[in-house]
C-alpha cells in the first residue's frame, strides 16, 4: 500500500445513527465495501485521512419493497442483488448490470451506495438507476432528504451529497415496460471503450448512457424522437445531444458509433 | 482486535485500515496468501469472509472484526482441489494459485465449466492459460462424487 498507514485514522460506526453522529461532528471519509477506496489507498492517491467504516451497519444491508418501490439499502452487495427475487422481478437490467461488475470477489463486497457515492461516469449501476428515474435517500443526523437520481450528480465526481450525510437508500417506483442493458468495453480499458446503456421501453423509451460524459446521461431528446418519429429521427436527435468526453478525438467518435448503436440494439431488440 | 481465522478464535493488534493481506502474511504468519496487482483486479490475494470469496489487498482489516476467516492454510495440506492442482498442473509460478484454489472451494459441488469460468472470473492466471486450472477443478468435482 503506497499511502503511509500511520497517516491514517479509521473509526467503526456500529449503528446508523452513531455513525451520521460522527460526521455531524468531524468530516470523515466512509468506506464501505473498499472496493473503490481501497484501490485509491493503494495507488496512494486519495488525499483523505480521517475514514469511517459503515460496512458494520446491517440495517442498511436490505432489499425491499415499500408501496410498490423497490428499496435497495445502501450497503446491498452486487451479490445480494443478484441473488434478490425482488430485484429479479422488478429491475432485472440491475441484474444484468451487477453480474458484469468485476469478479466474484468485487461482487461480494462492492455496494450500490458506494457505486453512487463514488460517482465515477463509468459506475455500471448508474445508467440503470437514471433510466428507472431512482430517487436517492441521503441522512445526516436528525435530518432525511430524498433527491432524485437524475438531480445527484451536478459534473465529474461531483455530487449534491454533503459531506455530513450518508446514502442509506435508493428507491426504484416500479418500471413498466421491457427493461434492456449493455456494457460494452473491458474494464481494463475503460478510460478509451467502455460505453454503458440502459434502457426502458414502456409508454415511450428511457434511455440512460454513462462512461460518455462527465456524469451519467439521459438521453432525453432522443427518447422524445423516439416516442414520437422513426429510429432515424432519434439517430439525428441522438447525435446532436451526444458529446462524448473530450479526449483524443477518434475516441470521443468511437464512443458516439457505439453509443448510436447500442441505442438502435436497444429499440430493435425491445420491439 | 478478535476475529475468527481458519476455524481458530484469533486476536491480533493492528492498524485497523492495515490490508487484510498484509495482517494475514505479516502478523499471522500466513504466506500462502500472495498479492500480485495490489488493486482488487488478479484475485492472487483471495481469502473467505464469512463464507464468501474476497480480495484482501482491498479489505482494511478492521472490516474482518468478528468475521470468519478461512486462507489457504485452512483449507489443510490435503484438500482434493489442491490434489488436482498438482495432478493436473494446473499451477506453474504457482502465484495465482492460493487464490485460485479459496476461490473454487466455494463453487457448488458439481460445477460445470461456465460456472467454473464465471467463480474465478476475479482470479487471472498470466502462466497457464487456465485450461489445466479448469481441468483440475472439474476433476476434483469428478472425484468427490466418486
Ligand atoms: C477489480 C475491480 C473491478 C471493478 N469493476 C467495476 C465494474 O465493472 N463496474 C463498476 O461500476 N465498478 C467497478 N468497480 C468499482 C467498485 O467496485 C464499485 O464502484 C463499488 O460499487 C463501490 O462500492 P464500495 O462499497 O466498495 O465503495 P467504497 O470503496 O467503500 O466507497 C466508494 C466511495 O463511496 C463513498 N461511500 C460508500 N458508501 C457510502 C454511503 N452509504 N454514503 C455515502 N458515501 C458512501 C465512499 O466514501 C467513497 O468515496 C471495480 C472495482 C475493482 C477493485
Ligand atoms: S493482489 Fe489482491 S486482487 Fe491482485
Ligand atoms: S501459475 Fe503463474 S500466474 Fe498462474
């Protein structure tokens, strides 16, 4: 580990109440399943020293369903939600999503309020909560507040989340339609080819894109082409909305061929 | 801090964000375990929490409070899996092997081989090209039943 350990400090929150206490007081990193921050600790990058371990906090290691929404607690695993009839019934492109993140091992550890807390455009969970439209629930002490998903994210890493709060929900309404997921690109060259699409064909289409910029995207001219006009139609709105991040210029091409043609898979497939 | 390793009630003093990986090797004097990328990305480092595969050059000890956990130690000198291993080659530097060997003993008993290549997708081998790895593992499952 290149981050110097007697640099570090870490306490251990045994209920969710102790622990929203300990940020009110101190601004403290959380960590729960590592499998992000421990990766920075190791790389030597992250700048924090003050940490919080939640993962003992088992009242947010739930999935349920409260009046037809679909609770997923901040500390569910990609495995817990793999395993969930719930989540299989209701948000099966969530599925889909978990079963692609890492390995085994990342799976069992890495959770869904770390994916959205982290904020990387590339989180494979994302995309699926913006397309559901998702509503975060974030707690401080004494205080509750619900935002909603496509609201959360304000640029890159950026997240309304102040640093006293914790994410101890998100909460999915019921989706009706047929429910579609892709990621294209390894993880090993994320950085150049990974696109990430999901999507819901009910009424009209949602369609949420991440890893093309800055935070995740919906593509909501598109989705307005689609209801309305052809496939064509959306591919002309699709272009004009899509801006891929701006890196080497062939990359951002790439990214917006597979994008457009993820989207065409996507409305051919669900039709 | 207490934590319960390879069946064995433990208690051991150190830095609470010290690598899962590093207690093991350096306080416990448990080797097998070895770190290839240091990052969560070649399984190498694979141990059992509480029953379920993880990587732990990306678990801070203090996480494995009162947790159970199982090495390549604990799975003894006889296990059918690391009798395959050997019987099939499935091991030539021999780093990714620890992990590679934690990581089938949780398979179900009679894994067919996608099911063997999507429990070690977390586990990379840069010698043996995991045929013989496969080989091992599905002929260990062989002579269980047997
Ligand atoms: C080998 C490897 C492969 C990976 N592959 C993928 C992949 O394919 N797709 C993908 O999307 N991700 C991937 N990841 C990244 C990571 O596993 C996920 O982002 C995971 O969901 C993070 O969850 P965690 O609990 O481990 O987060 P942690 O590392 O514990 O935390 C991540 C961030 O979120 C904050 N945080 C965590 N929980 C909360 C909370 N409840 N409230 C407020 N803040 C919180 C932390 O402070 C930190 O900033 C991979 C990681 C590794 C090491
Ligand atoms: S050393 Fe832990 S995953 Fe590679
Ligand atoms: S035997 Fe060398 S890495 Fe697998």
């Amino acid at each position: 580990m290149k981050t110097a350990l007697s640099t570090l400090e870490m306490r251990r929150a045994t209920s969710v109440a102790e622990a929203l206490e300990i940020l009110r007081d101190e601004p403290r990193m959380p960590i729960a399943g590592a499998t992000d921050v421990y990766v920075g600790l190791n790389f030597g990058t992250l700048p924090e020293l003050r940490y919080l371990d939640i993962w003992a906090l088992d009242e947010l290691r739930t999935i349920t369903v409260n009046e037809d929404v679909l609770v997923l607690g901040a500390l569910a695993t990609y495995t817990m939600m793999v395993a969930s009839a719930l989540v299989q019934e209701r948000l099966p492109m969530m599925i889909e999503a978990a079963r692609q993140v890492g390995g085994p091992q990342i799976q069992n550890r890495g959770t869904i309020g770390g994916n959205i807390a982290n904020g990387s455009p590339a989180g494979d969970s994302l995309p699926v909560l913006a397309a559901c439209d998702a509503v975060v629930v974030l707690q401080s002490a004494g205080a509750e507040r619900r935002v909603k998903f496509t609201e959360f994210y304000t640029g890159y890493r950026k997240t309304v989340m102040r640093r006293d709060e914790l994410v101890v929900a998100v909460e999915v309404p019921r989706v009706s339609g047929r429910q579609w997921f892709r990621k294209v690109g390894t993880r090993a060259a994320q950085a150049i080819s990974k696109v990430v699409v999901a999507g819901v064909r009910g009424e009209g289409a949602r369609i949420a894109v991440g890893s093309i910029a800055p935070t995740v995207i919906r593509l909501t001219a598109t989705e307005r082409a689609l209801a309305t006009g052809s496939l064509d139609e959306a591919m002309v709105a699709l272009r004009g909305e899509v801006n891929p991040i701006d890196d080497i210029r062939s990359t951002a091409d790439y990214r917006k061929r597979v994008t457009e043609n993820l989207v065409r898979r996507f409305w051919t497939e669900t039709a | 801090m207490r934590f319960t390793l390879n069946g064995v009630a433990t208690d051991v003093a150190a830095h609470p964000m010290k690598r899962l990986l590093d207690v093991l090797r350096e306080e416990c004097g448990l080797t097998g375990t070895k770190e290839g990328c240091g990052e969560g990305e070649c399984g190498a480092c694979t141990v059992l929490v509480d029953g379920v595969t993880v990587c732990s050059c990306i678990v801070p000890f203090g996480q494995a409070q009162d947790a159970d956990v199982v090495t390549i130690e604990g799975l003894g000198n006889a296990h059918g899996l690391q009798q395959a291993f050997m019987d099939e080659v499935g091991a030539q530097c021999g780093i990714c092997t620890p992990g590679m060997v934690v990581a089938a003993s949780v398979l179900n008993e009679d894994p067919s081989l996608e099911e063997i290549r999507v429990g070690l997708a977390g586990n990379l081998c840069r010698c043996t090209g995991y045929a013989a790895i496969y080989r091992a593992i599905l002929s260990s499952a062989r002579a269980g039943k047997a």
